[in-house]
C-alpha cells in the first residue's frame, strides 16, 4: 500500500506544463499570424 509514497502519479508536473503551454500559445500565434496573411492577400 505504501507503493503510492515510492512513486508519486502526477501527470503533470511544472516542468512538463511549461514546454505544453510554450507550444499550444505558439501554434496559435502561428495561426493567427497565417489567417492574418491569407486575408491581408485575399
């Protein structure tokens, strides 16, 4: 029962939310910038 102590389930941990995040505000950025483009040439 004390198994639990030994490993501890955290799916995410601060160091692995960063890199998420970095990358999800990044390819929104990216999309943003291409739907920008499209409409400007459009």
């Amino acid at each position: 029962m004390g198994a639990s102590n030994e490993i501890p389930e955290e799916p995410l941990k601060q160091s692995e939310i960063m890199p998420l995040t970095m990358g999800f505000i990044g390819t929104i950025a990216f999309a943003i910038v291409v739907y920008f483009v499209i409409v400007s040439i459009g």
